[in-house]
C-alpha cells in the first residue's frame, strides 16, 4: 500500500495541467478528471472542497472521508498517473461504505481508461515505426533501376 503523502498531488501547477489535459468525468458522489505522466512513479490523488461546498467544518469533513477512501484504494491506480476528485455535497452524509466503493470504482474507471490509453499510444508508436521503415526504400522495377 503506498503512504497517503507520497501519493498526494501538493502543486497549484500539478493541479492545473490534470485540468488542462483531461475531461471532467462523472460518477454518482463526486466528479474527476485524470491525467498521465511521462514518468513511471506512483499514482498521485488530489482533492478539491469548494466553498460551495459549505463551511470549512463541513469542507474538512468531507476531505477527511475523501482521503480515509483514497488511502484504502490509491495502490489501485496505475502507475504514472494524477487523478483530481472533486467530491458533491452529499459525500459528508452518505455511509462511508458506500463511498469507499464510489472510490474504488472510480479508480477501477480510471485505471481501464489508462490502459486504454497506453495501448492505443503503442499501437501509434508501431505504425509510426513501420511508417519510417517504409519510408527509406524505393521502388525496383524489374530491370532493377531504383525509381519513384
């Protein structure tokens, strides 16, 4: 299980490239948007609580349950990826199990997708190769001049 602070995303810059790089995505309790590194180092979660969330006990509370769930279940996201959840109101009065497995399911959601990625991003990377192969020969006719 990875540490809660070495999985935290802590910089206003970390922050905003997951915004600018990714959709917001959608489940029951919260909103997220994730986005992938270039490194291979552990997962990194952040958390973000409004004020429209309500006061800053409320926006606490929230965050506390938000990290106790993310702690339980950041060891499941892959490597080299940031996700930012942002939690609705609802979060500080629903069951804490219910929430877990609204955590777990968003991370199962997160890792498919990064995966998904990944394989798409190896399969672009071997047609570019096979692009560049094919790119150096030439045309031999049958009296073996090299042409166009």
């Amino acid at each position: 299980m990875i540490p809660w602070n070495e999985s935290r995303l802590r910089r206003h810059s970390d922050y905003q490239r997951v915004y600018s790089s990714s959709r917001k995505q959608f489940s029951a309790s919260m909103t997220y948007f994730f986005a992938l590194r270039a490194d291979e180092s552990p997962a990194r979660v952040g958390l973000t609580a409004g004020r429209g969330m309500g006061k800053a006990v409320e926006r606490n509370r929230i965050k506390r349950r938000m990290r106790e769930a993310v702690r339980k279940h950041v060891s499941e996201l892959p490597p080299g990826v940031d996700v930012v959840l942002h939690p609705r109101k609802s979060v500080m009065t629903m069951e804490f199990a219910v929430l877990d497995r609204e955590v777990k399911a968003v991370f199962a959601r997160v890792a498919a997708a990064v995966m998904k990625q990944r394989q798409g991003a190896g399969e672009r990377g071997a047609r570019q190769e096979d692009k560049v192969e094919g790119a150096g020969r030439e045309a031999v006719d049958a009296e073996g001049r090299v042409g166009p």
